[in-house]
C-alpha cells in the first residue's frame, strides 16, 4: 500500500507540535498539529478533545463519526503501566497520528491507520 504523506518538513512540524503537546499538554497544540495535517488534504481541521475519565480505560484515542478526535491526558498517558507496554512521549504522537489517519480517511483499518502513524515518525 503506498501512502500519500506530507513533505518531510511538514511532517516534522506536525510530530514536533505533537511532543510539544505531550510535554506541556496544551489542546492548542494537538489542534495545531492536526489542522496542519488535514490542511494538506485540503480539509477542515478536526475537532480535539481530551477522552473522558469515565471511558473505557483501554482505550487510548478515538474518532467518532461527528469528526471529533479525542486522546488520551498525556498525564493519564504517563500513569498506564501495563506489563510490556511501551509509555512514552513516542508511542503517544503516533496514537495521535493514528487517530488522525481515522479521521484523513474515515477508515476501520486499524493496520492501515498503524502503518501511517509509523510512516509519518519515520526518519525524522
């Protein structure tokens, strides 16, 4: 499958904005961020919100049919300690470039969505 990625200097924007978000969790931020992205597929910027306490706590981002995305706290982020399981700054801009793909392309596939979190870090 190829995918239609920003420039390099765009995507290092965008994954720049992202740690800075994670860093000093500002919504300004990942809304920056994601409104770079879809403007350059031409479309209008997402809506951001952080997930609610009350949600499911498996669940690390998601995108609903009204076009909002809403991620996980990067605090709530840092507090997941599950056996194995990576909690870092890293794995956190690429769930937030996961959810982005949802919302790019109101697609299902999750291995379509990993594979642009994972193309949009590469090399950078």
């Amino acid at each position: 499958m190829r995918l239609n990625l920003p420039p390099r200097t765009l995507r290092h924007d965008i994954v720049e904005q992202l740690h800075d978000a994670y860093a000093e969790p500002r919504l300004t931020d990942i809304r920056a961020a994601l409104a770079l992205l879809a403007k350059h597929y031409d479309l209008p910027a997402p809506r951001v919100t952080w997930l609610k306490d009350r949600q499911r706590r498996d669940r690390y981002g998601d995108t609903r049919p009204c076009g909002t995305v809403a991620l996980m706290r990067p605090v709530q982020w840092r507090r997941q300690r599950k056996p194995g399981a990576l909690v870092d700054e890293r794995s956190w801009v690429t769930t937030a470039l996961h959810e982005a793909y949802h919302y790019l392309w109101w697609v299902q596939d999750e291995r379509k969505a990993d594979a642009f979190a994972a193309a949009m870090v590469e090399g950078l």
